[in-house]
C-alpha cells in the first residue's frame, strides 16, 4: 500500500475498533473464556480483511505485508483488544510462510486469511523464549509450552521446537491445555503440554533461522501494539487534564503539567518512528533488522511504561481505581516488557 491508502486503511480500522472495541466491551471479553468478542475479529476480518493482509493472493489473501499487519496490531493495541491478531494473523501465519512449505500453505492459509480459523505459535519453555519447550521425536512431540497467546482459544497449534516446525490441533491425543494466570487481564496466555502427540512437520528449513526471524517479527509487532497503546494513554491524559478544574481553571493548564505532557509526546513519537523502522525492517528482512528490531523492543517498551505511570499520575486518585482503564494499560506495559523476552543487542558483524 502507499502511505495515504495505508492511513486510510489505518483510519478504517480505528473506526471500527473505536465503534465496537470501547471500555465497556473490553471489560465484558476481557471476562470471559475467550478473551474477546469473536463478533468483533469476525468485522475485523470480514468487514476489513486483517487476517488476510499478510497472506499471499494465491493462498486467499490480499497480499499485503507485514507492515500492513503490524499497523493494525498497533491499532488493537491501542484500545486493549485481545482478538488473534498478534498470536494468529501474525506470528501463526508467518510461522507458516517461513516454513516454505506449499502443501502446507495451500491446506492452512486460506483458513487463517478469513479468520474462521485461528493459530497459536507454542514455543517458550518455563523460562522464557531462548529455548523450546517441546521436543519432536519421529513425529511425535513431548514437553510443554509456556505462555502461548490464546493457547486455550486457536485449534490449530504450530509447536517450534529445535527440530523444525510442527503442526498440531488442540484435540489431538496427549494434548493438555491450562490456562495461565497473568498480570495483564486483557491478553490470555496458556500453558500446553504434549505427551506423545502425533504432529506434521512443516518445511525443511533451519528452526534456528526460523526461531532469530519469528521473534524478530514477534518484537516488531510489539512495538507496534506499545506504541498503540502508549498513544491512547497519552490521548487519555490530554483529555482529561483539559476538563479537571482546579482553583478555577483546567489543571492541563499549568506549566507543571504541561512540561510532562510534553515529555510524554516525545516518548510516543520517537518509539513511533523506532516502530515503524522495526517494522520496514522486518518486512524487507533488511542487514539492519536485528539491529532495528532490538532498538525498538527497548525503547518502545521503555516509552509504554514511563508514559502508562505518567496517565496514572497525571489522573489521580481515579486512575487507580478498577472503573478507570489506566490501570489496564500501566498492566498491559509491564507485561509487554516480558512478552518474547528481552534479548541482547545484537553483535554488528
């Protein structure tokens, strides 16, 4: 897309997730067993095509990109959503395409582009992302996944493990799914354990390459929801020091104030620009991305929780009250900051 139809298709976007993804219907989704309003990811993918962006035409996509994808993972972001975007129309369907394998493209995309079905990527093993949590033995896996995004929800499962990658579905033989308890309230994560589980390899490339590339795109796409999310905060903050009265006049009027607003501008823009280079990056697989991506995991997620503290300041006694959002967003930053892991700045060669 070029950058004015990729600002309208953003703005289509935001005005549907503006219409049906307000406050009121986060805290009902974020309730129940689901995790969000799969009415909602049905407009989302219906209506708009999200799932369908970075999948090829001939798969039944609309042969977008990554980039595409990542803008409306900043736009869920934004307003908290928890529908499969980031864990199913993004890392599952970029799992698959880097698996180069045509069969299995042609067999699960389709599926994945219209959103009738959803994917989980099942990868972390109890200490994080640096290592697999299953093993893969003659086509059967072992062990379990930590962490998984709507590991309780997806019924297609693509295990990572160091032999390659593996396609499972949720109720297949030896399969455990437990729901995992998490600070953040809006995202379900699950724990998956694997015991003797028939699974299809997908593609013969390297799982090493495979694993540096998808947590590459697993950050990039973060940033993108950090940023989201980080905007709106400071959105939140504008508006409501506009209408506060104190001694006779908006409070957004003192020059206090005023300078760490400012402050909380700055952050969001530059972790904007950070985002959006991780993501051209990533989508180019440019020399730079490993460079780039890394850059953005840091910053972002530093700007996501410095400007998250500042709107609960900034609001007061209300923004720690459980009817405010502030505090879903300042839970949100935080466990961003886990989510993939943290890394190490990548050697320049």
């Amino acid at each position: 897309m070029s950058s004015n139809e990729l600002l309208e298709f953003r703005d289509s976007v935001r005005a549907l997730l503006d219409k049906h993804a307000n406050s009121a219907a986060l805290r009902t989704a974020m309730d129940t067993d689901l995790g969000y309003d799969p009415k909602l990811w049905a407009m989302l993918c219906e209506q708009v095509g999200v799932a369908a962006l970075a999948v090829p035409e001939e798969w039944g996509g609309a042969g977008a990109g990554l980039v595409e994808s990542l803008m409306v993972v900043g736009e869920v972001g934004r307003v908290l959503g928890s529908v499969p975007m980031l864990g199913s129309a993004v890392l599952g369907v970029q799992a698959v395409l880097l698996a180069e394998d045509d069969q299995a493209s042609a067999r699960l995309l389709p599926d994945l582009a219209d959103g009738s079905r959803t994917a989980a990527l099942c990868w972390a093993d109890a200490d994080g992302w640096d290592r697999a949590g299953v093993t893969a033995t003659d086509g059967k896996l072992d062990g379990t996944a930590h962490y998984v995004l709507h590991g309780a929800q997806a019924n297609l499962l693509l295990v990572l493990t160091d032999a390659g990658l593996f396609e499972t579905t949720a109720d297949a033989p030896g399969v455990t799914v437990t729901p995992t308890p998490a600070l953040d309230p809006t995202r379900k994560l699950a724990t998956l354990t694997f015991a003797d589980t028939p699974a299809t390899r997908l593609g013969t490339g390297d799982p090493a390459a495979l694993r540096t590339r998808l947590r590459e795109i697993a950050w990039a796409a973060l940033a993108a929801e950090q940023v989201g999310a980080a905007r709106r905060c400071l959105e939140l903050t504008v508006d409501y020091t506009a209408s506060r009265v104190q001694f006779g006049r908006p409070i957004g009027s003192f020059q206090a104030l005023k300078h760490r607003m400012a402050d909380m501008y700055v952050l969001v823009e530059s972790a904007d620009s950070a985002a959006q280079a991780a993501a051209h990056a990533v989508a180019e697989n440019s020399p730079s991305a490993a460079e780039d991506v890394w850059v953005a995991r840091k910053h972002c997620t530093e700007a996501f929780s410095a400007v998250a503290a500042e709107t609960i300041q900034l609001h007061g006694g209300i923004a720690i009250t459980w009817e405010h959002d502030a505090h879903l967003y300042f839970k949100r930053a935080h466990a961003t900051g886990e989510l993939f892991g943290t890394g190490r700045r990548p050697v320049a060669a």
